[in-house]
C-alpha cells in the first residue's frame, strides 16, 4: 500500500496542499485514510501489517483512492486474507492433472504448449514447445519433481533461455510481477519463497524488479526469440488458467 501511496500526488486526486512542505512523495497516511473513510490509526496499523482484520467495503475504498486496477485489487484481498503468524508449510509435488494432459496431447506438435505448476515449473510439454523454449534441457525432464525445469529460474538463472528472448526486459517484469501476484495467492507455499529467495539472491535483476512491487496477471503476450536453430521467430501466447488446479497451459502461436 505504501508503494502505492507514494504515486498518487495531491494535484492528481484534486487535494489542496497550500503550499506547506511536504516529506513524502504523495498522499500522506492521514489524507488517505480520510479519503478512504477510515481513521489514521486504523490505516497505519493496515499499511504495517499489524491490523488482523479489514472488511470488503475498506479494501474497496482503499483500491478506489490508490487507483487500483483489477490484479492489483485481487492482490490487495489476497494479503489482507492472510492470517497473521501463519509460518510456510512444505507442500505436495505438483502432478499434471490428466484433462489438461488430454488438452495438451490435443493440441498435437503443430502448436506449442507447456504445462506449468503455480510455481512456473514445467509439469508437461509437447516437443514443440520443448524444442522452442528448452531445447538445451531434456525432454523427459518434467516427468519427475526433481527434474522439472522452473521457468523463472531459467529465465533469471540460464544465460542460454536469456539470449533466447530479444525482449528479455519486457518479459522480466511481467514473470516477476505475475510472481508477485501468484505470492500473494499461496502466502504459506515454501517452495515458492525459497524460488523467491534464491532469484533474489542470485539475480540482481530480479532483485530489482522485485523491489519495484509490482503486480499483474500474465494471460497473453508476445515472445520475439532467437532461436539458435530457425533464427528470429515471433511467438503469441495466451495462457490457459485452471484455477481450481493452480495450473497454466501456455499456448504460443508462430508467426
């Protein structure tokens, strides 16, 4: 909320300011709190994590006066769900769930498509989408926990998947932001914050755009890669959700 906060200014919203010097960036806890409708206290106690409770109807004034969009509102009930002093919990090894393994068989090797788990582990793929995006990894790879490849990791990790995207800065932040979203939908998973923690460590990058708290859903783009064997190809892609799997199926299309 406070990233938030900072980039809304008073001559944005309309807010008289007299002039008088101002120490923050934009809104004040306490004119936010008065456009919000609720009291200073209560909002520095939601803004510092330490208010166990908020209501549908604040969460939806503050989203309305920070200018919010959708994602970003999701993600605001997302961590005001969450139950204070809960710690990380180990969770079960993702498994592809056979509809979507009779989608992905569907859509042949003419199109191609991968299977992702809530953490960007690659739980499935056809050989296009394997030969497209990993071709440097074995194919059979998925097929055990312990061998999946983890596609932010490789983005952010693997020199090769890197020189492979030529709007690599583009997709940097969408994969952080939507890793940022995903985050606040599974707040206890550890593995996912181990992969948050390790990134972080090990990618400056990452740590960066981490650090710029943003948050979007990844549902269709646009890869342009260099690939090493057919040279530059462009690939739209739209991704599949299964909410009650928390798994993706990303399906590109070539041109």
């Amino acid at each position: 909320m406070k990233s938030r906060r900072d980039r809304i200014t008073p001559d944005r919203i309309g807010l008289r300011t007299y002039g008088t010097a101002r120490r923050v960036p934009g809104l004040r806890r306490e004119e936010l709190a008065h456009l919000a409708g609720v009291s200073a206290g209560y909002y520095t106690r939601l803004e510092q994590g330490l208010a166990e409770t908020a209501s549908a109807q604040v969460l939806g004034a503050l989203a309305r006066v920070l200018e919010l969009d959708e994602v970003e509102t999701a993600h605001l009930h997302n961590l005001a769900r969450q139950p204070g002093g809960t710690g990380l919990a180990e969770p079960p090894p993702e498994e592809a769930h056979p509809r979507v393994l009779s989608l992905l068989a569907s859509l042949a090797e003419t199109t191609p498509a991968l299977l992702l788990g809530r953490r960007g582990d690659v739980l499935a793929w056809n050989r296009t989408g394997h030969a497209l995006l990993a071709g440097h990894v074995g194919f059979a790879a998925p097929e055990s926990p312990g061998t999946r490849p983890s596609i932010p990791r490789m983005f952010f990790l693997d020199p090769l998947a890197r020189d492979l995207h030529r709007n690599w800065e583009e997709l940097a932040r969408i994969h952080v932001a939507y890793l940022r979203l995903t985050a606040g939908r599974f707040p206890t998973d550890a593995r996912l914050a181990n992969l948050i923690g390790e990134l972080s460590m090990r990618s400056d990058r990452f740590a960066g755009l981490w650090a710029s708290v943003e948050v979007a859903d990844c549902t269709v783009g646009d890869m342009r890669l260099r690939h090493p064997v057919v040279g530059a190809v462009n690939v739209a892609y739209q991704v599949w959700l299964q909410p009650f799997l928390a798994m993706s199926a990303v399906v590109g299309r070539i041109t």
